[in-house]
C-alpha cells in the first residue's frame, strides 16, 4: 500500500514536471518568438497596417491672402503641420468638437469688427478653447497676458479677469489685430505679430528687407505659427478628407445662458447661483471670468453674468 502511494505520488509529480515544462516552453516562445514566427507577424503588419502620406491642398488662403504653395519651403511646412494635426488624433478631434460650440460666439463679433473669419482658427490653435495659462502668464482663449490685455481694456484684478471672457477677449483681439493690419497691410503679418508681439516682424522686415511672411526667416514658433492655422483650417473644413469621422451628436453644442445685468456687490457667488437654482459649478463655467467667491462692486460697475439654463 505505502508503494503504491509512492508510485501514485510519482507520477502526479511527473505530470506536473511535464506540465511546467509544456507551459515554460510556451511561455519562452511567446516571449522570444522565433524568426518564422516574426517573419509572418511582419506579413501582417504589412499587409494591414496603412500610415498616409497626405496631399497638400492645390491651393490654399489665409483670410483671402494666398499661400505661395509653389515655395518647397512653404508646402513642407504646410505638410509638417498637416501631418502633426492628423495624426495626433485625439487633440484634433477635441479641436473640431469644441470649435462647434464656439466659432458661433466669435464669427459674429470678428464679422462687426471687420476682422477676416479665419482669425477664429488663431483662437483655436492659441488655446485649444480651454482656458490654459503659458509659462509667460497667458490666459483666456486669445492668450492675452496681463499687460497687454489691460492695454486693450479688459479689466483684469484678483476678483474679474476679462481675459477669460469669451465675448470681451474676442473683442479685444480684433483691435490687436487691427492695429497689426493697419502696421503691416498683411492679415498674415498681422496673425504673426500676434505671436511673436506687435513690434516683432517690424524688425524683421527692416533688417531681412522683405515684406512678406512667407519670405521671412523668423524663430521657430512663429514660422511654424501660420501653418498651424492653416492646417487647423483646411482639416476643420475637410475632415473626411484626413480621417475623421465625427457624428453631428458627437460635437460640443454651444452653451445655453440667459443673461442678468448686475450693478452691486455680490457677496458669496455660490448663494447666488443657488438663488437662480443653479450651481456654483456650473455658474462658474458658464462665467469663468469671475476668479473669486465673491465680486466687490463699490463702483457700481455693470457686469453681465451667464445663468445657465438648465432643463
């Protein structure tokens, strides 16, 4: 009886070595496959796994100036961020969705003041429409740092920063762009300047001798800045064209608000909102310009709050 258990015993280790050694094998298989075994997964990647080349557009315009496409330096930096907004495909989706909700704010407030449509890209690629801050201290969609803001009358202090005041921003930048239209003659220049400061191609002009962006040799963010916009453009407007695939149910559809004037202090934001049946949360981003829990008015100052509406 006592062999028979050893015998028994014997056996199920012998099974269980030759179990190990079946599950090692295939395991150091798996892990170090042989050259058969990746000379047929190189098959399959060949055969299903597709990168594009992309086209460059026949013919492209920033706010109805032409991009000398015939230039090789021009069509690769156009192919360079072609090829970067593509591909880097969540951040162009976000970008499609969100430029739904709000190129209908900022179209109609470039359009009264007189300022091509196709600034509403320069927004996008500034920010992403999110209210990001720069390293430098840039905020809001436009990126409007604290100094240059104020110079463009919006109000900026620890309680109310206009800069992140889609309307009051907007309308802010076109004057910039405006006076950088009216330094230079050229929209492009102008969406230059917006990148690299006011006075920026001014100095280029003078010591390259040349008039035109597309012929001037500028750092490398403000050479690549234009070809932004027009990637962000030509794929926003094409989007099928590069791949993207986007249900009308999938886009961010624009905020739904109605307005109060207020003309006094407010002391606790959050009581407010609750008054109007509505969260501090949500009053906050429908009003992200109000930066504290409260808003002081000893002026009498008339401020124009979103109430969102909800169903």
């Amino acid at each position: 009886m006592n062999v028979k258990r050893i015998y028994l015993v014997s056996a199920l280790v012998g099974m269980l070595s030759a179990v190990i050694v079946v599950v090692s094998f295939s395991f150091i298989t798996k892990k170090n496959p042989g050259q058969a075994e990746n000379d047929a997964y190189r098959e399959v990647i060949t055969e299903k796994y597709r990168i594009f080349s992309l086209p460059i557009p026949e013919k492209l315009d920033f706010a109805g100036e032409v991009v000398p496409l015939s230039q090789p330096d021009v069509r690769e930096k156009l192919d360079r961020e072609l090829l970067i907004n593509t591909y880097w495909h969540s951040n162009s989706l976000l970008s499609i969705k969100r430029a739904h909700r709000w190129f209908p704010v900022i179209e109609p407030i470039l359009s009264e003041n007189n300022i091509p449509e196709d600034f509403k890209y320069l927004a996008l690629i500034e920010s992403g429409f999110v209210n990001v801050v720069s390293p430098a201290g840039a905020t809001g969609f436009w990126q409007f740092i604290d100094e240059t803001g104020k110079s463009y009358g919006l109000e900026i202090n620890d309680q109310v920063d206009e800069r992140y005041n889609v309307e009051k921003s907007t309308l802010a930048a076109c004057h910039y762009l405006q006076d950088a239209y009216d330094q230079y003659g050229s929209w492009t220049l102008a969406a230059a300047s917006y990148n690299m400061g006011i006075g920026g191609p001014r100095k280029q002009i003078e010591r390259q001798k040349q008039n035109s962006y597309y012929d001037l040799m500028l750092n490398d963010e403000t050479s690549r800045y234009v070809f932004r916009i027009l990637a962000m453009k030509e794929i926003i407007n094409h989007a099928d064209q590069y791949g993207f695939v986007i249900r009308p149910a999938d886009l961010y559809e624009p905020l739904q608000f109605k307005v109060v004037t207020v003309d006094s202090t407010i002391s606790n934001i959050a009581d407010f909102a609750i008054g109007f049946g509505v969260t501090y949360k949500n009053l906050k981003l429908h009003n992200p310009w109000l930066r504290d829990n409260m808003l002081r008015n000893k002026d009498k100052k008339s401020y124009e709050i979103k109430i969102p509406i909800t169903e």
